[in-house]
C-alpha cells in the first residue's frame, strides 16, 4: 500500500541521518522541483534521531532558532501556485510535541514574519494549533486549538475545505486517523481562499529565516502538504501507513530521490 498523493506539493521523510548534524538540507521527496529546507542547527539542542526506527528531527530547547527552511518565491513556484488563493488544502504531519514556547511555537508550515502564520501547525504551552490567513487583507489567526496529542507520537491531518456549506467542515483536524473536537473552533468564511504575503516560508520548527527562538521541543518525524482536501479515506489510508514507518519506503517510486544515509 502507497501513501495517497493527490495534490501533492511536498513530502518531508526527514530521513537523511540517524543522529547527529550531518545533513545540511531536508530533502523533498515529491514532485519536481525539489522544495528542500535549508537547515539551521544554531545549537547542540537540534539533531537528527532514530526513536522505534523512526528518524526524525529531535529539538530539545524551546528558545532555540533552529529551524529547517526555503523561501517561497513571491511571483511563482509549485508551493505559491497551488496553496495562494486556494480553497482546498492538507497539512500532514508526523510528530511528538513535548511542549511549545509560551508565545507561540512552531512545527511545520508556511509563515510570513512574526505572524500567527499563513498554513501552520503550530502550539503554545501544551496545546496544539492550526493557524492560517484567509481572504486577501486579514491578519493571520489561530482557527483551531486542540491537546490531544500533546507528548506523543501523534499522526496528525489538518483538512482544509472552505467550499463546504457547514462552517465546522472547513477545516477538520485528524489525530492518529480520527476526527478531534478542537477546545478553539473558529471558521473560515464560506468560500474564503488561502493567502501567501510575500516574504512567505517554508518552514520546520522556527518561523521562518530570521531568529525567533520559538522551536518547538519534540521530534518532527515527517511531513507533507497537499493542494487536496483529503477524505476521511485518504486520511485513514495515510494513517495506517505513517503510524507503524514515515520514513522513505524501501522502494520508492522511480521519480522521487534516493536518500543519502549519513
């Protein structure tokens, strides 16, 4: 069984090493061109890890910049083409949050600035956040918040889909394969679309390319985001293959890259 790739931009199995500080880059393993994330260490607290045979990115300090990124051209490129202005996207993310900056940390996503954030994962404390900025001129805010999850390996879905009638299905989180009721639960306006300011990123752990000391302390294992509003299938198919190995399958399809192990 594969993992479901409808609309897909890029996929992270954040793999390339087992420990340490080795790779420079995390590497894109989806369509071309390669949206690769220029990794920044900053400290000793950001390193590569293998827990139960799952590698990933292992930060242990949330005042840290280390961060994982790439710009996003402000004119044209894969990401800025099929996320600016849309209605329907997945965030897709593997990870364990054993807690976040008080002000607001990061986990993986698009952000602009010292924003809430374009299409973010996020937390704060011990809670988990989805943030994005819907409709050209509206600030960037916190859609929803939810704790489960909270240190544990978790596989999480984030669903959005502002062409549906009922305000609570805009934007749908899934936890390790089932649907969660969020503690904050705003919505989208119907047929709202996905705003990228320029100056927007990429980003793992930090938001963006300057020094915000707002890392998340945990293991981001994978990620991957989608121009698609996944259904519960897609998210049931996924699930059921992250939640036991996130990492590049033994054989992976001719188009996507090899990884090098360090």
């Amino acid at each position: 069984m594969a993992l479901v790739d409808t609309g897909l931009l890029v996929r992270y199995y954040i793999d390339e090493a087992a420990s340490g500080q080795g790779p420079a880059e995390v590497l894109d393993n989806s369509i071309a061109p390669d949206f690769d994330l220029a990794i920044t260490y900053d400290t000793t607290d950001l390193n590569y890890n293998e827990i139960s045979g799952n590698r990933g990115l292992e930060n242990t300090n949330v005042d840290t910049d280390a961060r994982a990124v790439k710009d996003i051209n402000d004119t044209s490129d894969k990401v800025r083409d099929n996320i600016h202005g849309a209605q329907k996207a997945t965030l897709e993310a593997v990870v364990r949050a054993d807690s976040f900056n008080a002000g607001g940390g990061r986990c993986f996503g698009i952000n602009v600035g010292t924003t809430d954030g374009s299409f973010m994962l996020r937390g704060a404390t011990s809670s988990f956040q989805f943030a994005a900025e819907f409709g050209a001129g509206v600030n960037p805010q916190v859609y929803r918040t939810w704790t489960d999850g909270i240190a544990s390996r978790s596989v999480f879905h984030v669903v959005v889909d502002t062409t549906q009638a009922t305000a609570d299905d805009r934007i749908k989180v899934y936890r390790d394969g089932t649907l969660i009721t969020p503690t904050v639960n705003d919505n989208p306006a119907l047929n709202d679309t996905i705003e990228l300011d320029a100056g927007s990123t990429m980003f793992m752990f930090n938001r963006g390319t300057v020094s915000f000391a707002r890392s998340m302390d945990g293991v981001l294992f994978y990620a991957a985001l989608y121009s698609s509003a996944f259904t519960s299938g897609n998210v049931t198919t996924n699930h059921n293959i992250l939640t036991s190995d996130d990492d590049t399958p033994a054989a992976p399809p001719a188009a996507r890259r090899p990884v090098t192990v360090y």
